[in-house]
C-alpha cells in the first residue's frame, strides 16, 4: 500500500483532537496545498463527519469558522451477549454512554430471536435519545465463544447452539458490525477506561469456562486464527485424572473454571451448578468452597506464571463471574505468580480486578466498533466512496 | 502528540517506495503544497538521504530530475556476540549485504575488549566496500543475555561477566546504537529474511539455554520492562527434581536445554560440556543422545503447546545450536504441540527449522538498526534537526 499522508483521515484526526479548529490551522499543521485543505473538509462534511460553525471568536472582521465533529449525527452501539443476559450500549463517536439496558435473553434460543431482540432495542434506544436510525454507523457485538473475526461468524461455539457459522453482519442490513468474543471486549473496554496508558495487559475472564484477552502494544491481539488467548486448555500439572470437554486432561478449566469447582462441591454434598453458586458459597463463608476457590487461584497462577515470562505485561486484570470473590482468587494467583515468575517481569507487575466492572464487555464492543469507524482506512474509504 | 501528515519521513517514504520519482509525483502523491515539498525534499538531500540526478527521460523539454535514496551515503552494521564469536555484517540502506566477517571472541573478556575488536573490524568492512566511517549510521547488537533496550545496557546477562549496566552505545560516539537480546534480533532477521508476508511468528532459540523472540503484527514484541520470550524458567510438569539455576525447579531450560542434556550424558558416562558436544554425541548415532534430544523436544513441545494457545502464531522457528539435530528436536515439539493444542491454533501451524541459519543474529541485529534510523520519528528529528 502506498502511504497517503495528508489524507481524509488525518485530516479528521486533527480535527477530532482539537489540534486544528478551522482552516487554516489545517493548512498550517499539514503543509497541504488550500485546495486539497478544501477537498478534504468539503468531504467530510459532506459525509456527515465534521460540521462547520460560525461561532468563531471575532478579532476584527469576519470571524472564522469553526470545524469540529459532528457527534449529532452519530451513534454507535455496544452489544454484551452472554448465556442468558442481553446488555446494549448507545455510545457517542468520542465513547461516551448516551443509554443503556440489559434484559435476560438464551443465547440458545438461536440468532434470528437473539439478534431481533438486540435490534429492537436499539431503535428503543435511538428513540430515547433521540437520533435517527441512520445515525447508528457501526454496532460491536461480543459473544460467549469463539468468532472468526474477519467475517463476524461464531466457530463452533460450545454454548451457542444454531449459532455456528452465522453471518451475524448480514442481519443488520447497511450498518457495520463487528463480532467478536466476550474476553476480547471486555480486554478492549478494560484497557481503554481503566489502564489507557499500559501498552501490554491481560484481561483473564474466570467464569464457568477461563479466557484470556490481550492487549500488546495497545491493539487487540487476536493472533493467526483468532484464537488467542485460549488459556482454558492449557495443562496444569497434578491434575492428570481431570478429563476436559476438549478431550484432553488436566486442562487449566477442567480443574480451575466455575463449573468445574461447583462439580468438586456437589461431590463434597454442596450442590453447585455455576460460578454463581460457587460465589455464594464462599460469600456465605463456607469453607470447602473457600478453600477451592484458593486452590484454583493457584492453579490459575501456575499458568499465568508462565505467560508473564513469555508477554512481561504491565498489568493482569481478573474479570468474570468468580472475580466476584477476588480477594481469595487473587491470592492464589498472586502467590504463584510471584514465587514462578522472573523478578525482572514481577517487580512492575499489577494484578487487580477488573475495575470496568460488568459494563466492561459492552463498553469494549462499542469502542472496537467506534475504533474500527474511525481507522484511517474507514475513513477514507468513507471520503472517497 | 500531534500527527504530522506530509512530514519528511512520509515524504520519504513514498520515495524509498518508488512510489514517488519526481517533485510533481510527491505533489501528486501528497496533496502538499509545491513549497512544502521543495522544503522537505532539500532538507532530505542536505541531510545525504536522497539525492536528486538528472537522468529523467526527456519527453521533449528540460528533461525531470530524478529523485532516489542516496544508497552510497549510508552503511549500517549489524553485530552477533556470542559466547565465544563476533560476527559483523555491514549492510547498505535496503538491507542488503556489504560484506561480513566472523571470529572467535570471548565474551567474557568484557565490554571495552570486545566493543574494540567490533569498533576494528568495522573499519575494516568499510574500508573493504569503500565507504567512509561517517557513512555508518546505525550499529545494532545482538547480545547473550537480558538487555534493557531502551539504554542499551545489559541487564545483569549470567554468561557475559563485566557488561552488567554497561553503556554499550555510548562506547561509538556519535553513531546511533540498538543493542537487543540475541534471540530478539535472530527473531527479527528470520522474520525479515524467510517470513516477511507472516504477523505472527515465534523464534525459539536452543542452545545452552532456552529463549524465543517473539514478533506479533510484524513487529518484536519486549513487553514490559523488554524481558517478554523468557521461557526457559516456564515450569514442566513431572520435573520437580530438577532444580534450576534461577532458584526454582522443573524450568524448561533445567531440563531441555543443552547444558542440562549434556549433564545427563555425563551422569550417564558420556562425557559432554556443551550443547555442541550433544550435537556431536547424536551425529555420531549415540542413541542415549538422541533419546535425550527427543524428550527435551517432548517438554520444549509441552511449554510450547501453551504459548500457542496462547499467543496463536503462524510459525514456530526452532534455532540454536541444537536445531542442528533438528529432525529430532522437531520429532518431539511436534508431537506434543498438535496432542496438546487447540486444533484451531494448530490446523495452518507450521513449525520449522531456522531457514536463515548463522547469519540470522547478525543480520536482524543490522534490520534494527536500519528500522529504527528509517522510522518516521528518526527522520523527522533529523531533518528538523
């Protein structure tokens, strides 16, 4: 690709960081010809992406115009899908909440019901802050399995049934989507409303199933396949005799995940089902269920103990259902992190629970369908359409 | 910082491309006005970047002078240290090879000793090819043992007695100076050389001990505080006998690399110091030597499987003194890797032996330092400077 400096997109970069105001800053800034100046503007007016005000402060004669975003005309959404929670977030193009819901959907009850749900809501949002449907440029929606990201298809998800190979995209005709797995949102969200300056992060998810989603050097890393992060199936030692769903043993989620907890619980006559019931347990002091918990925080450790040798994050955040009772899951991590890993990669280190909370997974889908919007490519793809 | 569309480098850039020959391709090109481009053009040729000849074709008329990358300016030095070598490459601005030479030098002798022989051979390679010391813009350095990258000092490096926070770039006055962990520039230059079109790729070098080099989205990827690809200390299941020189046990390199496998040969009454001498034992048909090459491949593939959950790379280079004895090495990373990982992580996997062989230090070390003098903040602050 040949390098087009001085293109819409970085003309639309000056603009939205407030380093260029009107037209003239623009030609100072980029050295670019009046003309060009004014094709670029022209364009992104045109397109609805920059309005152009009057409002300029007078200093004798006819006041410049003014250039800024117009963040009016648009509007982006966020789509948290989980087993059976729905949560949708309208957000601005500069990532504010403008509103927000969350309903209790099945995931298995299949995409046309799932994704009908998630588009009438967002008309039901649109109205509720009053913008338009066609304000609405591009919708993130993460999922609780796996994705081929480039097309937006689920790959065989575990937990989604009649979800696998669906062309999620097609189903919302004239938007752009982008679909993506949970652990990656929520990794994206997390870094960018709490740890916006770390280059380098891991957001490990500690649900029923583990997961991971990494940040290096600031951008999503989704590897080959995009199957990055798949830290569930990785082998923890000891534990040979524990069978997994993936058909291996001793997978790091066979002995550590929420399930596989509740499972050693009801064996021990506490019936658990879920991470949830494994959370009230130790919330309601049980002991068994405290002790577990502690357990799998180390076996967590063991397997996070060798991804800070290989990455040397900055920061690891604890998201998902068990980091409800972070203080015990933490320790465990914490213990054997430190004991297994280099000084050199601990002694900066941070491990913290999520601070986004559970808005993190729909903030992160919407932000990677804003980012996506705004790329460079996008944008002068838009331009020149 | 504010983004500078039509600087220098982008200017450059289109010219190093071939994309831009002439001021009116740049103006074309760009959308820069003629006086900008003639400002950033004259300052890249008074700085000895670009030169400016008049071999245009004629069409009829005063025939357009022909801009180009002022190639015989420039020479860049990539440098291999070893435990007991020093290889150095001279290349030109494109990265090819200008000439090169090897010679046995002892590390351990320290920093001023072995800095001098490099700064000599240096002069030689020059002279050789013809071009003046203050041709040479860059020198990168690829070292045995931790280095803090951002100063260039080695970061208490156990094989390299002396260097310990030593200012290495400040032993060349007056020429930028990268100095990197040797697997970081063998990552690099394998990359560079054999797998430029791959994102992803892991460079895992075997030798005495056991490090990778790792590049995610085309770039090495140091992680925090630059001691990301540490896995020699990532621990192997059903080794805990195996203490390690770090203080822990069971670390993959205590157990896999060549010192550990020479160790073992010993104990078992075949004398051997080095992973050469394991190398020769396994030529030679020993067949303890290879058994013991093929379980160190087992537990190399057992750390590996992880990562590439993990990390989900393209390729998995396997280098170092004992990928000499590849086929076996592989036999057993191989195995372990598809028994172990996600069939999605492995079904487009390729694990390979090194293609670019000995020269792979020496060369990405030169890659480096071409990178970082061509990058846009470099030629930006020397033209502005």
């Amino acid at each position: 690709m040949t390098p087009q400096p001085g293109s819409a997109a970085d003309v639309l970069t000056l603009i939205s960081a407030g380093s260029a105001t009107t037209r003239s800053d623009l030609a100072r800034l980029t050295g670019l010809a009046r003309s060009t100046i004014s094709q670029r503007v022209d364009a992104l007016i045109e397109r609805g992406l920059v309005e152009e005000t009057e409002s300029g402060e007078s200093t004798g004669g006819r006041p410049p115009r003014q250039l800024r975003l117009h963040t009016e005309q648009h509007a982006f959404a966020g789509v948290d899908l989980g087993a059976t929670h729905c949560r949708v977030a309208l957000m601005d193009i500069s990532g504010g909440l403008l509103a927000e819901c969350e309903d209790p959907v099945v995931i298995g009850e299949g995409p046309e019901k799932v994704l009908a749900h998630v588009d009438q809501r967002l008309d039901r949002l649109l109205g509720e802050v009053g913008r338009p449907r066609r304000a609405l440029r591009a919708i993130g929606i993460g999922v609780p399995g796996p994705v081929e990201f480039a097309t937006g298809r689920p790959n065989n998800p575990p937990i989604m049934p009649g979800w696998n190979d669906y062309p999620v995209p097609e189903y919302f005709d004239g938007i752009e989507v982008l679909v993506d797995n949970d652990v990656n949102v929520m990794a994206l969200g997390e870094h960018r409303n709490a740890f916006p300056g770390t280059n380098h992060l891991l957001f490990v998810k500690v649900g029923t199933g583990i997961g991971c989603g990494i940040v290096a050097d600031g951008k999503l890393h989704r590897g080959a396949q995009g199957s990055a992060g798949d830290i569930g199936h990785i082998r923890v030692s000891g534990h040979d005799d524990a069978g997994c769903r993936c058909g291996n043993s001793a997978c790091l989620e066979a002995v550590a995940g929420g399930a596989a907890i509740a499972r050693r619980l009801t064996e021990l006559g506490l019936p658990a089902e879920s991470g949830a019931d494994v959370v009230a347990l130790v919330q309601g002091g049980d002991t068994q269920a405290l002790r577990l918990v502690r357990e799998a925080g180390r076996l967590i450790g063991e397997v996070l103990a060798g991804l800070v040798n290989f990455f040397n994050p900055e920061v690891i955040v604890i998201g998902g259902a068990l980091s409800r009772v972070h203080e015990h899951l933490l320790a465990g991590i914490r213990e054997t992190i430190y004991r297994r890993s280099l000084p050199l990669a601990t002694h900066q280190l941070s491990i913290t629970p999520s601070r986004t909370g559970i808005n993190a997974a729909a903030l992160g889908a919407g932000l990677l369908a804003i980012e996506h919007y705004l790329s460079p490519d996008n944008i002068n793809r838009i331009v020149n359409a």
